[in-house]
C-alpha cells in the first residue's frame, strides 16, 4: 500500500533510481509504467515494454497500452466525429 505521505512523483523518482542501478528488475520497470500511464502514456509505454522483454509476464500490460494508444480506424468516420 501506497503511503498517503508520499507522493506519486516520489514513487516514480525511486523506481527511475532502482532501473537506473538495476536496469533488469522487470518488476520495477513494470510498477514505474503503471505509475506514468495517466500521466506521461508514451513513456509508460517504453518501461512497459521493457519489463515484458525483461519477463514475459509483464507482456500482456505492454500489449494492452500498446493498443490503447493506436488511434481508432472509426476517426476518420463522419459518424464518430
């Protein structure tokens, strides 16, 4: 559990400092994306990706960002603007 006196930008500022010292902890690559999905998605992206190449456990998470940012086909329709 997250501790309320701590900040998110703290979390994220660690788990930049345990990648850089440890750059194959997939788990830490894996918790820092997920702390910058909602803020900055394309580099959430990378430490997504990076933590599946690291273990394929985390691939799933990559994949599903991955697809989440693709632009829709459906916006160049008349009908979804």
């Amino acid at each position: 559990m997250l501790d309320s006196d701590y900040s998110v930008e703290n979390y994220v500022e660690d788990l930049r400092a345990i990648v850089q010292v440890s750059p194959n902890d997939a788990q830490a690559h894996y918790q820092l994306g997920l702390l910058l999905v909602p803020r900055v998605p394309d580099a959430a992206l990378i430490y997504l990706e990076q933590a599946a190449e690291l273990d394929e456990k985390f691939s799933e998470a990559a994949n599903l960002l991955q697809d989440s940012l693709r632009p829709s086909p459906q916006t160049d329709d008349p009908a979804y603007t």
